[in-house]
C-alpha cells in the first residue's frame, strides 16, 4: 500500500526559508509585523512547499477562541436583509472587526424574537452581537448562560451587555412635528412588529405601547407625545402592525391605513422600506404624493434618496452605528469593561414625500 503523501508543516515552511516558527506565523497572523518583501518570501515558499497555512482549528484551540462573533437576528435571514438598514449597519461592524481576525457568524430568528436557544449554546463564537432582539428574547439568556459577553445593536437595554442606539423617540416626534406644521390633522401609523409572534393587522395604541421591541415602542411614543402636544387624540390614530420589514408585505397595511375613515392625509411609517410601501398604495388607489398624501420614514437608507418623490425621513449614522458596535465588541474581547450605553442623535431630512394639507 502506498502511503500518503505527509503535507508540509510549519516546521517545514520556517527551515525552508530560514526563519523562526513565529516569524512564519507573523506572516499569516500579524502581517504588519514582517517587511512586505520577507512576508511574500515566506507566502511564495509556501505555495512551493504546498503548505496551506496554519491549521484553523488548532489555531483556535491554542488561543482558546473561536476568532467568531454571532450576529443573532430577531427573523429570518430573507426577511432581515430585505431591510437596506440592517444591511448598512452589518457592513459597517464587518468592516471594523474583519482586520482584527474575528469572522461573522449569523444567526437568524426563530424563536420569540431572536435566534433558537440551542443554536446560540451551540455556536462557536466569543461574543455575541444582538440586533434589535425582543426584550425577553430566550437567545438572550442563553448568551448570559454562556458567560459569552454581548454588544446590543438598539434594543434591549441590558445591564450586562454594551448597547449602542439611536434616539428613537426624538426622531419620530420630530417627524410627527414636521407633519403638524404642514396642517394635517388625520393621521395614520405604519407599524414594524410589536407583538411576538409576526402577523398583520389593526393595532390599538394601547397593545402597540406594551410591544416587546423597544425602537417601536419608542417611535410609538415620540409620534404620540407630538399629537397630544397638538390637542390629537392618539386613540383616534389608525395603527398597522406588519410582520416584516418588506415593501411586498407593507403594502397590505398601507392598504389598509389608507382605506381608514377617515383616510388619513398623512402616514407616519417606522422605518423607510414602510413608507415606500405606503407611497405605492397610495399611487395604486390614484393618490398623489404629496398633494393628497404625505408620507413619512425613518433610516434615510440609500432608496429614500432614490424616491419618486424622495422621502422625507429621520436619518440616523448606520454606519457608524455598525462600526461603534465592532469597536464596543473589541473592548469587550480584550478583556475590558462593559461601557456605558452610546445613543446617537438622529436629525430629520425633509424631501418631496411630504407637504401640506390637502384642503
């Protein structure tokens, strides 16, 4: 029987080229440690010798670390990315932690608002990044069984978890104000999921203010606090919970909204892939926007300014918010403290989608 050809190790690589195991190491682990001509002196013996770098699993078990973050998601991985925020924001965080060796690992909803609990005991990853998860989401707890440390992206706020989050609620009563100011009175709420389970339909304010998902709660609250502050009865708002963030599954609740009687003349959405959804219902049913119908979003992804007509909206840094959340993670991993929470400001972006009242 002929044996099996013994592939090139380490050893092997290091005598070849007439360095130390560390050097050789540096070369594929720490570049900015070696010259750029003695780092591709050492990958070109390399390819020669066959060597196909060192062993990740050995690697991981030296360091003890996975070299992995679990991103846990409160849906599924279609109807997340159909959401351009998120897309923005997981960009950003990869940028910030990928030079630093530390890989992604998702993980999508599936159970009350964010990933299977045994899927996050399961994961081989050193810290956990929640996005958007429900307050009470069991994922959570089992991030905190495993001792794993943990950098919340909006919501929960958590005692022992970093957060970084925007100022939901100064956004969406800003967004309400800028309404006001245009003269309208009959208003209409677009809704991301509250509840726990998805679904779609009618909301009362009062269900809506005890939702498990605080950035709703929250842009619940600052739409509210603008229309009693202009003597409008909140329980008089027609509000419509979607079970996703898509435009395809908007549409029926801005439908919906807009054949309220009252129709409102102006509809307040929760993110902007929503109010997409509600200028296209609204041109179906032979609105135009804005003279017969304003209509208003929250992100300021990259589609509000490509619009027809574009969206006025409440813009906040996804961006940076992505990258302070690699950055709080990296604190974490090197052993340092959990940090205070970091809420950025946000700031409404007036455009073409809004107007005033139609007589």
């Amino acid at each position: 029987m002929t044996g099996s050809r013994r592939q090139p190790t380490l050893d092997d690589l290091a005598r070849a080229v007439g360095v130390s195991r560390a050097t050789v190491s540096n070369a594929y682990n720490r570049p900015d440690q070696l010259s750029a001509q003695l780092r591709e002196r050492i990958l070109h013996t390399a390819r020669t010798l066959g060597y196909a770098g060192p062993n990740p699993t050995a690697r991981s078990l030296a360091r003890q670390r996975a070299g992995a973050i679990a991103f846990m998601l409160d849906t599924g991985l279609s109807a997340a990315f159909s959401d351009p925020a998120l897309s923005i924001t997981l960009d950003a965080l990869s940028s910030r932690v990928d030079p630093e060796g530390h890989a992604l690992l998702l993980l999508p909803g599936g159970e009350n608002g964010g990933p299977r609990v045994e899927r996050v005991l399961a994961a081989q990853a050193d810290l956990a990044v929640a996005y958007s998860l429900a307050d009470d989401a069991p994922a959570l707890d089992a991030v905190h069984e495993r001792g794993m440390p943990l950098v919340v992206i909006d919501h929960p706020v958590l005692p022992w978890g970093a957060r970084v989050g925007i100022d939901d609620r100064g956004g969406a009563a800003a967004a309400a104000r800028h309404l006001l100011d245009q003269g309208h009175r009959r208003f209409g709420v677009l809704s991301a999921q509250c509840l726990s389970q998805p679904r779609e339909g009618p909301l009362t304010m009062a269900e809506a203010a005890h939702g498990r998902f605080r950035d709703n709660r929250e842009r619940l609250a600052g739409y509210r606090e603008a229309l009693v502050a202009a003597d409008i009865d909140p329980e008089s708002v027609p509000i419509w919970e979607t079970s996703g963030l898509s435009r395809e599954q908007a549409m029926f609740g801005a439908r919906g909204l807009l054949d309220s009687a009252p129709r409102p003349t102006a509809l307040l959405c929760m993110s902007d892939e929503l109010a997409l959804a509600a200028i296209a219902a609204g041109r179906e049913r032979g609105l135009r926007v804005p003279e017969d119908l304003s209509v208003a979003g929250f992100d300021d992804a990259p589609p509000a300014r490509w619009s027809d007509p574009p969206l006025t909206t409440v813009r906040q840094d996804l961006v940076r918010k992505g990258s302070l959340a690699g950055e709080l993670g990296l604190a974490l991993l090197a052993g340092g403290p959990v940090p205070e929470p970091v809420t950025l400001g946000v700031e409404l972006v007036v455009r073409g989608s809004t107007g005033p009242a139609p007589i």
